[in-house]
C-alpha cells in the first residue's frame, strides 16, 4: 500500500509459518509469472506511462530533483505540473512502475512501522525471497548474461530459477536498465 497503509505485508510472510501463502505470492510475484508477464505484454505499448509520485523517491533524489540537478535516467520521465513549471512525478513504464513501489516499501520508514507494527523483516520472508529473484533476474552479479525481459515466460519453482532460452535477436528492454548490461555476454560465452 502506499499513503502510509500496510499493503500486503511481503516483509511478514515466511515460509515455515505459512508454506501455502508464500508459495501463492511467490509464483505470482515472480519474474516469470502473472504480474510480471503483463508487465511484458503492456511494455509492448511504449506509450503506456503510469505517474509515480516524487514524494516516493528517497528525500536527496528528490532534492536534486527540485534543485535541477536530474540524472539522465530520470530526463525524460519527469511530469511537471503546467502551472507551476514543477516536477511533480515521474512517467514509468509497468516494468519501472511495479519496481519503483515494489523498492519503495523497503526504503520508506512510515510503511515499515505500520506493516510491522514493532517487529523486524525476517531474512525469510517472502519480500527478500523476492528481492534475491529480482536481482538474479534482472541485474546478476555473477557475470551471467541478463536476457531481454520479453524471453521470460516460464513458470518457476519456488526453490530454482527459471531456465530463460537465449534470443535470436535483440529485442527492446525497458529503460531502467540498460541496453549495454541486458545485451552484455557472460564470460563463459
């Protein structure tokens, strides 16, 4: 949830004291699964944007934000209110928008006191679980290749990564990564 709300509570979800759940929101969560293969039908729309609010990105982004000082990625995203000449959110694609908000519950502080109401992230819940997929998926650290997110359409086990086939040409990948890293070949290639 957003506006200081609970949402669903990924942070509380741990696999030995509710298998059933996890497992559900896993799969549904999961790169290759039902949020993310719409994500990939509706980044075929490169004119879909969906308005992310500046108030969510961290307070010194926001800063250089207002002060000017825009990073190239954000360039061509930002949405300026036509009366005050004001950035006021960001235009992302649904591949951007869903992991804007899916990182945005782990860096604002009001959602993490209201979700968890005192107690602390378990390292084995369902939103880490998720995160190590993401970062597997989409920006891998062991050199891998990191294929075009339009491949991805297998559905996955809970304990092991999907196997994604190579493509047999270059296909568009959303802006926030870049083309460089997404077209980059592993060292064994």
């Amino acid at each position: 949830g957003i506006n200081n709300q609970a949402g669903w509570g990924l942070r509380l979800i741990k696999f030995d004291s509710n298998a059933h759940e996890y497992d559900v929101l896993f799969r549904f969560l999961h790169p290759s699964g039902p949020v993310f293969r719409l994500c990939y039908k509706l980044l075929s729309d490169c004119h879909l944007k969906y308005e992310f609010q500046l108030s969510f990105l961290p307070a010194k982004v926001q800063q250089m934000i207002n002060d000017g000082m825009v990073l190239p990625f954000y360039t061509d995203k930002l949405q300026y209110d036509h009366k005050t000449r004001t950035p006021i959110s960001l235009a992302l694609n649904p591949f951007e928008f869903y992991m804007f908000h899916f990182v945005y519950h782990l860096m604002n502080s009001n959602i993490q006191t209201i979700a968890d109401s005192g107690q602390y992230m378990h390292w084995e819940s369902l939103y880490l679980r998720l995160s190590e997929e993401y970062l597997n998926t989409f920006l891998p650290c062991n050199g891998s290749t990191v294929y075009p997110i339009t491949v991805l359409h297998t559905t996955p086990s809970p304990t092991s990564r999907p196997h994604i086939p190579f493509p047999t040409r270059p296909t568009r990948s959303p802006m926030l990564l870049r083309q460089s890293v997404l077209l980059k070949q592993s060292p064994t290639s």
